[in-house]
C-alpha cells in the first residue's frame, strides 16, 4: 500500500509545462518533450508521455507522437499516418537486457503465431540493442513508423540499419506499452492522454 501511494505521488509530480521562445515542451522527470515534432514531412503532437517506474524506481520517460491524438490503444494502431515513440533513460541501463525485456514485451502482448512472424525483426532489434552494450542517464532513443518505409530506430541520434519493414513490427513495439499486458499501467494511460501531465500557465 505504501509502495502504491508512493508510486502515484511521484507519477504525479513528474510532470510540468514549460514555454520557451512560444514552443511548449512537456517536461518529465526532468527530461523536456516536445508538444510537436515532424517526422517524414509529417507534423505529429504529442499524444502523452510519462515515466515507466520499476518499484519505486524510475527508469525511463516515454512520450507518443501521432498526426491526431487518440485514447485507445486501437486508436493508436489504426492512425494511419506516421508516429513517433521516443524514450529517455533515467538511469544507466544494461542495453541488451533492455533489449530482451523489450522483446518479451512485444510477445507478451500478442498470439504466439503473430510473433512468431516477427522473429527476425524482433532478433534485429535485440542485436542493435546488445551492441550498445550501455545505455546511460539521457541517453536517448526513438522508433519512427514511415508510411512505405518502416520503422526507423534511432539510439542516440543515430540511425540503427534498415528500416523494420512490417507495419507488423511497429504495432507489435507500441503493445510493449499500450497492450493488454502493458510495462507499466500508469505509462500506458500516460501515453494515451488519460493522466494529468501539468497545468499550463
């Protein structure tokens, strides 16, 4: 119970509302998120960002862009334009088993046929991960769906090989967070802009 409560304090005050130069960004935990990004020509809005706690601990931010804001998970899933999830360490963190716990995610949220199928992406994506070895406190990265491309994974401004060509495989990613089995059920409402994220001056 103390644990639970103390979870929720923290969750919320996460988060407030900065304005720089007329741009908004959200701030979380410290880490500043955009209200608006372009991603291939593409204007996106911040759907919701939060923090993925382990315990008491958190680990890392996360904050969803889409071309229309949306509440459900299948919202998410049927927009059809390009999106963006971006994460921000909040902590070092042994990347391939960030990696592993990220794959686990994705199975974890969906039929074992289905998964099956994105195997060797999810392999892919594992062995990008590994070969980072580390990730540290701000470090930084982001997975694009391009319409006709794929998903682009960048780790630390870098863009990690070819795009992951299965919408499949984008899908199957952002269940890692807003599936049926979810990270962290705080994040997930988070993410869908069902908690409070800071009051705007």
């Amino acid at each position: 119970m103390f644990q639970t409560r103390l979870h929720t304090l923290a969750a919320a005050g996460a988060f407030f509302v900065c304005w720089s130069a007329g741009a908004a960004t959200i701030d979380v935990a410290g880490v500043p998120l955009e209200e608006r990004v372009t991603v291939a020509g593409s204007p996106l809005v911040l759907n919701g960002a939060g923090v993925r706690y382990k315990a008491v601990f958190q680990v890392y931010t996360a904050g969803l862009y889409l071309t229309a804001k949306a509440d459900t998970t299948e919202g998410v899933l049927s927009n059809s334009g390009p999106k963006r999830i971006t994460v921000t360490m909040l902590r070092d963190i042994d990347a391939a088993e960030l990696g592993k716990l990220f794959s686990r995610g994705m199975e974890d949220n969906m039929d074992r046929a289905a998964f099956s199928k994105l195997i060797p992406g999810v392999l892919r994506m594992s062995q990008i991960f590994a070969a980072h070895k580390k990730l540290n406190k701000g470090d930084t990265f982001t997975v694009d769906w391009v319409p006709g491309t794929g998903s682009v994974l960048t780790v630390r401004g870098q863009v990690e090989g070819e795009p992951f060509k299965e919408p499949a495989f984008f899908d199957a990613l952002m269940r890692i967070w807003l599936g049926p089995k979810p990270a962290d059920w705080q994040l997930k409402d988070a993410l869908l802009g069902k908690a409070r994220t800071g009051n705007r001056p």
